[in-house]
C-alpha cells in the first residue's frame, strides 16, 4: 500500500475533539493526508465531489472516515446513510464517533 494514499475524513464540528483526533493520528504515523470535514454538508460535498471539492478526484476516496453523528447541517446518521447507499463510497470503513450518551445514538449508530 502506498502510504501517500492514506487519507483519513474525520467529520467533527468540536475544534477539541478534532484536534485531539488529527494529533493522534499525526503523532504516531499513521496518516500522511487528513481531510476535516466540519459539518454533515461538508462531509457530503468533500466525498461526492461537489461544489468547493470538484477539483478532487472521486476515483481516490477516503480510506477511512471518522464520523461525529452530532453535527450542524446534516447529522452524522444521514450522513452515513448517503455514505453506504452509494455504489462509489459504501466500501469506505467508518468509525462512528459521539460524545452522546443516549442509548439510541448508540445503537443507531
């Protein structure tokens, strides 16, 4: 595997969780190319290709997506939905991420 390849999205609206996420990965290697996505829109637009990202190629998604399912715009649960119902990024892994302690986060998550 060609490590230049390696890209992470991790999609976090708390700058601190973000921060503490992207050091760790950093920190030991394990990441050359991370993404942040800041809101559920965002994170959309960044893995179709739209919009700002049209410039990406779509041939070269993610090869992990960190999830928040607490976000503006469009939670993180659409946005997982989206995710896997699309032939190009169902394969994409994703780590579903939440500071939520209700139950159903969980298991819908």
């Amino acid at each position: 595997m060609n490590l230049n390849e390696i890209e992470i999205l991790p999609v976090e609206d708390n700058a601190a969780n973000e921060e503490l996420a992207t050091d760790a990965l950093r920190t030991n290697n394990l990441v050359n190319q991370i993404h942040v996505a800041r809101d559920g829109e965002e994170a959309l637009d960044f893995l179709f290709c739209h919009d700002a990202n049209t410039y990406r190629d779509c041939e070269k998604p993610p090869r992990l997506v960190l999830l928040d399912l607490m976000l503006p715009k469009v939670d993180g649960l659409e946005v997982l939905r989206q995710l896997k119902n699309d032939p190009r990024t169902k394969a994409i892994p994703v780590v579903i991420l939440t500071a939520s302690r209700e139950g159903r986060d969980m298991i819908n998550g």
